[in-house]
C-alpha cells in the first residue's frame, strides 16, 4: 500500500512542477503532500552539519528573535514535522524546512528528522522560489535577486515566469527593476528601512546619487509613498528610459523553438547565430542526444 502511495506522490510532483499547476499550490501543500504519503519508517534522523541551503533559495536573511522562539520550542517538543531534503554528492541539500534545522542548531541538536526524496535542479528553482513569493518577511531585494537567478537558469522569459508562478508580467519586470537601484539603497530595502512601494519608484529613476539622496530623506524624514512620486515627478528629475527591444527577429524562429521544445521536451532558444539546448543534469543530456540521434564516442 506504502509503494502505491509513494508512486502517487511522484506522479503528484510531476504534475505540480507544469505551469499551470504551480502557480495554485503552495510549498505547505506540497510539504503535507510528501509527509502523508510517507511512510513512518522512511523518516530518517540525519545529522544537521551535513545539510546545506537550498542552492536556489534567494532568503539570506532570518529574523533572530523568531528563529529563538522556534529553538525554545524545540527544545521542549523536539521537531513535530520532519524536514525534506534531497541527496547530494556531499550531505544533502534542503527542500523544505530551513527555520527548523536552523532553530534546532540553535536548540543544541545534532540531527533533525528528514525525508529524502529525488528532485531535479529545475524542480528545486521552482521550490525556492515557490517557498519565497508566498513569503511576506522576504525583502523584495532577495526575492528579486530570485526571479533573475531563475531566469538566468532557465533561459524562460519574464512572461513565462510570471506565467508559472501565477504573477502580472509587469509585477516581475517591476521587482526585477529593484536590482539596478544602487547597493546601500538596496541594503535599506533589505532591511526594511525602505518599503517595496517607496523603491518602486525610486528604481525609475537613473541618477544614482539622487536616489541615495531620496532614500536617505525616506528614512530620516519618514516620506509617504506619494510625498516621493511628487518629488520624483520633477521635470528635471532624470528618469530610467524604456528598453527598446529589437523586433527584428525572425517571427519563424518562434515555431522553430516550439519544434524543439516537442521533440526534446525542454525550452531551446534560438537567436541569429545559435541555438541554446539547456539541460538539467547528464542523464538529461544524454537523453537529447539520443532524441537527435548523436552517438557520443565514450572513449
């Protein structure tokens, strides 16, 4: 019966990693998901030296004082929900569960339990970020930093993201934006000392030492939102000019991709000069060479 359930949950995973799924789930649901379907026996009491963050998970920063109260509460109750981990070349690699094994080091324990389970690097961009828009203490800075680094994984366009993850396209171009302010202003953004409001438009403008200047008079002076896009709004106030994209790419290039994302069950990209195959791992490679026929010489 338990390897019936545990086929299902593969299958569940599956199914919630496409893009129309994602964007209606939540990481408890897919915690709770994994935990049902998980037999007792395949909890597992792993050391917590050999666990590491989730390469892809954009939140550095955790609040002390929460992180101690969880600690305080370990200590009397120990750990009520086992964490998630995937296996990696060294220790493992978390899924889900970073405040829990945090708080437990906290707490003086030396291993949480877990359960291991296989996902792809693709699946754990998806997870971390998952985990983090649905996150209201994450600072728009580290969620932004998030988005781009997906992206960049992925070669998926900003619509596309905002597709899978149940996001406007303007929502992902506005938090992407943040990225340019200027690195004390983002550290303030960090920090909370600037709201994602008042850096919105800060980031629509393009001279650096102005808007160090407006950020620090957000601080001290306590601007409202609207305060700001008055003083912003000043004529002579130099604002960031629209990115001109070249629309002179090939319309046909479009079917061309589509092709190859039927035949090879990925996203490639073409532009003038090239066509970009990404994979997830060497088994994966080797199965889009087998698809293009290609013999590779092992030797």
């Amino acid at each position: 019966m338990e390897t019936n359930k545990r086929k299902a949950l593969g299958k569940g995973l599956e199914q919630l990693f496409n893009s129309e799924q994602l964007a209606l789930e939540s990481l408890e649901k897919v915690e709770e998901r994994i935990i049902e379907t998980t037999n007792k026996n395949d909890v597992v009491e792993i050391p917590i030296d050999e666990i590491r963050s989730n390469p892809y998970q954009p939140r550095t920063y955790f609040e002390p004082e929460a992180l101690q109260e969880l600690a305080n509460s370990i200590k009397i109750h120990g750990v009520v929900e086992p964490v998630i981990v995937k296996k990696s070349i060294h220790g493992y690699e978390l899924v889900a569960g970073e405040r829990r094994c945090k708080a437990s080091k906290i707490a003086g324990k030396e291993t949480v339990p877990a359960i291991i389970k296989d996902f792809t690097d693709q699946e754990m961009m998806d997870i971390a970020i998952l985990e983090n828009i649905q996150r209201e203490d994450l600072s728009a800075i580290e969620l932004a930093e998030g988005f781009q680094k997906y992206i960049d994984a992925t070669g998926m366009t900003q619509e596309e993201v905002a597709n899978k993850f149940g996001k406007s396209r303007s929502y992902i171009t506005n938090l992407l934006g943040l990225l340019k302010l200027p690195k004390l202003v983002r550290d303030q953004i960090n920090t909370k000392e600037i709201s994602p409001s008042h850096a919105r438009v800060l980031s629509k403008l393009d001279d650096n030492e102005l808007i160090i200047n407006l950020a620090n008079r957000i601080v001290k002076e306590d601007l409202s939102v609207r305060e700001l896009e008055h003083l912003s709004s000043v004529s002579t106030m130099p604002k960031r000019q629209p990115i001109i994209r070249n629309n002179n790419r090939p319309y046909i290039y479009n079917s061309y991709e589509n092709l190859l994302r039927d035949k090879l069950g990925v996203k490639a990209s073409i532009s003038k000069d090239k066509i970009v195959i990404p994979f997830d791992s060497d088994a994966d490679l080797a199965r889009i060479f087998e698809i293009l026929n290609v013999e590779v010489d092992d030797d």
